[in-house]
C-alpha cells in the first residue's frame, strides 16, 4: 500500500481509565481509553469460569423379570 491510501490512527492521550469491578482483581477488568480525535472506546475484559460439575445420583436400574 501506498503511504497515501494507508490510515491513519489517532493517537491515544495519555492516561486511560483502569475500573476494577471487585476488590479482588489484581488487573482492571474495565479500560477506558481517549484519542485524540474526540472518540473513547472501552476494552472489556471477560474471564471464562469454569462450569460447575453436577453429580446425579440414580438408582441402579434393575432388569425386570419376564
């Protein structure tokens, strides 16, 4: 590509919003970010917890008699 028909990205300003939703979270889980061009976007961070395990107890089947 051409230095002309490639874009440009905005800069971003210095000091982006870190929000932590709970008080155990050693990395922010919200970023609020500016550029400088008037626009903010916000990068959200979503962990995948593991599926609790479910035990079914059932009762041994029992073949019937003929």
């Amino acid at each position: 590509m051409s230095e002309r028909r490639r874009r440009r990205r905005p800069k971003m300003l210095p000091e982006p919003a870190a929000y932590y939703d709970r008080t155990e979270s050693i990395y922010p889980d919200r970023v609020r970010i500016s550029f400088e061009d008037g626009r903010t976007e916000i990068f959200d961070r979503r962990v995948n917890q593991p599926e609790p395990v479910t035990y079914n107890n059932q009762p041994m089947r029992r073949r019937r008699k003929p």
